[in-house]
C-alpha cells in the first residue's frame, strides 16, 4: 500500500525546470537536448534568488496558472493561461501585497 501512494504522490508532482535549462522553438519551449515540447512548471529567479515568475506549460506551450513575483518575494500578478492567452480572473498586486486590480478575461 505504502508503494502504491508514494508512486502516486510522484507521478502527481510537475516537473519544475529553471528557464535557462530550456530552449524555445518554433514557439514551443523545450528542454535543451529533448525532442519533446516540455510540460511542467518553468521558472526564473531575481538575482536575489527571489522567484521573478513561474508558470504551468503543457506540450511546451503555456497552461494553467502563471505566477509573476515582486523582488521582495510577494505577487505581482496571476492568472490562468490556455494555449499562451490569458482566461479568467486575473488579479495584480501592488508591491505591499494588496491588491490593485482584477481584470476578466
């Protein structure tokens, strides 16, 4: 039993890729050496180490939530991409974490 839910709990988990570990192509973002359009979560830093964004992409192109970060670690903006276009609610911050603006999409 044990086995089977550490098996599931992985097979759950996206595979988290740092932006310079990766390629785009054709408007697709793939791993460097990979024939295969990435799915997972990409990321960058702030030269801090603060996340500057990260963001859902699904066959190399953008799906599900994206994230934007202040250097100070708090949110930015974020939101839910299908296919690269922004779907939804949208909802920016300003830099003290309250919120400045909702936008529908």
């Amino acid at each position: 039993m044990i086995s089977i839910a550490l098996l599931q709990f992985s097979c759950d988990e996206k595979l988290e890729i740092h932006i310079s570990k990766t390629v785009q192509f054709e408007g697709k973002i793939y791993l460097l050496d990979s024939e295969d359009p990435f799915s997972g979560i990409l990321f960058n830093e702030y030269s801090n180490g603060q996340r500057e964004y990260e963001g859902s992409y699904k066959k190399g192109v953008p799906n599900g939530t994206l994230i934007y970060y202040f250097e100070n670690g708090l949110k930015m903006r974020e939101g839910i991409l299908k296919n690269g276009s922004p779907k939804g609610r949208w909802t920016y911050y300003n830099s003290d974490g309250s919120i400045k603006e909702i936008k529908d999409h």
